[in-house]
C-alpha cells in the first residue's frame, strides 16, 4: 500500500504489477474503489484481444501490427459493462493540463494518463521508442515530482513535472493530446457475470465475423501470405525491418501477441468460475498454448533478424506457423460461440 503526505492530505493507492498497461490501469482503478478486479479479468470483460495487420497504418514509419483492441477501448468496455462512470479529459494547452491534473490530485482521485513512453525517462534506455499508447495512474506530487503507479513497473515511480507533461503531449501517431481519465461514480454491488459474457462474445464476433480481410483471424492469414513475398517484393533488408517491426509489435510493445493470449487464457479460468462453465477451463488451456506457438513464431523471426537463419528458411516457417496460429485460434472461438 502506497501511503505518501502531500502538502496537507495523503493519497493512498495500492501499486499492482501488471502484464499490460491498459489492463492493469484498468484494474487498479477499480480495486482502489473496492471492487475485486484482476488485471485478466478486466481484460476479457473490455474484450482486448484481437489481432489486425493495417500496412496503410505506419508505427516508426513501418506497417502497424497489432494484437488488442485500439487504445481505450479496454478499459472504456470494461467501465461501461460494470455501470461504472468515466470522466475524461483532452486538453489542446500544456499548462490547462497540468493543473487540471493537479486539481484531480488534491481532490484524492487518483487519474489514469495516457503518455508518450519515451518521454518517461524512468523507463529504461532500451524499451524507450515512441509509442503514443502507454497508460499509468498518477496517484500524488512531491514538489515538482510526480508519483505514478506505472502497472508495468514492480514498485511506483517519480516523474518530474517537466517530463510527464512532454510524454503527455508527446506528438506522432495516435498522439494522447493530455488525455486524462478518472472514475466518477463506482456501483457498491457488481455482479460480472453479464459482463463476463459479453466480453467473450465481442471478442468471438471481432476475431471470426470481421468482414475486412486485414483484421481478425483472417488478418492472420493474410499477414502469413504477406509476409512469405517480403524478401522478393521488399529486398531483405527491408523484410527484416518489417519482420522485426511484426516480432517487436508482438513482444515488447505493451504486452504483445503472446502475452495478450495468455492473460485471455486466464481470463477464461476466471470465467469458468464465474459462469459455473467448466469447459470454458479446458478452453484457457488451448488459448495458452496457442500464445506458445505465438512465442514460436517471434524465435524464429528474431533467429532471422540476428543472421542466424537465411530468408529461405525464415519466411516459410514462420507463415506456416501463422497459419497454425490463426487455425487453432479460429477453433478456439467457434468452441467458445457455442458454449
């Protein structure tokens, strides 16, 4: 429990490691107003997974990957599903934001931010690149110091003023613009079984009923095929920046591909229980092992980008293993329709 004096008041916030930031944003909100909420279970329930290949969309000047749903949507479902109240705010003038953040601060609301990670300088040298996505909860200030519950890290963290509000106003793709997020009003009861429903039942539809070709478990076919013409149509050094661009998008940005079907994994444990459903229990361990075979696919391309395997012995594997992927996961989701 985090118990820190502010001028004349404290704020108390408990800091809870999480997998992804989003998710574990989410979650802890909810937990300091009292409601039992993991990280995994506020995941499913915001129907996070998902998976979409968007060339015509560029991250660091690469086509964007992606394995979850657009940035809020997770905890936007999430907090609607539960009859939760959200309030949030974007401000065009850095100064408006801040203080706006301030007031939040003293009025022992503790406010969740979307940043640009690579302004945060608590963040290692080497996961700091622009992603305009990062979520943490700024819970209190000391001086000109920031305290932030940041669900990525093990313990909280300080941030200077000066800093926070550039990450805050970081520019680029999906700029936040100072956005900034509380909860108004928190029902005392919450029962999540309609919520736990719904958040299966969107994923099922989003990952098997999309009609665009680039999204869903189609998108992962389509990226499969895609991606055995990279060394001929790209050249492979260009190949090897857009695999890495896929590996990195899967691995270290937030919680990547692997990660995101793990934490459903446990979701669907968490939701056999609350569904009285059993076999939702032996379906979390298909999810799982499909991230396994996920984590397979990121090897084999890092092998590939580090010169330990040639394009011919890459590419072809690596869709095969995609295409593997997208079958089981198609399998998956049919299995949970029915149930």
């Amino acid at each position: 429990m985090v118990a820190r004096q502010i001028g004349d008041h404290e704020i108390n916030f408990e800091h809870r490691q999480s997998a992804h930031c989003e998710s574990g944003v989410t979650a802890n909100l909810l937990h300091h107003y009292g409601v039992e909420m993991s990280e995994a279970l506020a995941f499913g329930i915001g129907s996070g997974l998902f998976f979409g290949y968007i060339p015509f969309i560029k991250i660091n000047n690469l086509p964007l990957t992606t394995f979850r749903i657009s940035t809020g949507g997770i905890f936007n479902r999430t907090m609607k599903r539960l009859g939760v109240s959200v309030e949030t705010k974007r401000f065009r003038n850095r100064r408006q934001a801040m203080k706006a953040l301030d007031q939040k601060i003293m009025e022992n609301i503790p406010t969740g931010c979307q940043t640009g990670g690579f302004w945060l300088p608590y963040f290692p040298a080497a996961y700091r690149f622009h992603f305009n996505m990062h979520n943490l909860v700024v819970y209190g200030k000391q001086k000109d110091n920031y305290m932030i519950s940041d669900p990525i890290f093990s313990d909280p963290v300080l941030c200077q003023e000066k800093d926070l509000e550039k990450a805050r106003f970081a520019k680029g793709a999906l700029a936040p613009k100072g956005r900034m997020y509380w909860l108004s009003n928190v029902p005392k009861k919450i029962d999540f079984k309609v919520p736990v429903q719904e958040g299966i039942q969107e994923v099922c539809n989003t990952m098997t009923k999309t009609p665009v070709p680039i999204l869903g478990v189609t998108g992962i076919r389509f990226l499969a095929k895609r991606m055995l013409k990279w060394p001929h149509k790209l050249g492979h050094e260009k190949a090897a920046l857009y695999l890495g661009q896929v590996i990195r998008m899967q691995e270290e940005i937030g919680t990547g591909g692997a990660g995101f079907r793990f934490i459903f994994g446990a979701f669907l444990q968490e939701a056999s229980e609350i569904l009285d459903k059993p076999a939702l229990f032996d379906i979390s361990k298909e999810m799982t092992e499909t991230g396994d075979l996920w984590r397979e696919f990121a090897v084999v391309g890092a092998k590939h980008c580090k010169g330990r395997l040639s394009a011919e012995e890459t590419y072809p594997e690596m869709s095969k293993i995609l295409l593997e992927c997208a079958g089981r996961e198609e399998d998956i989701f049919k299995k949970l329709m029915k149930i």
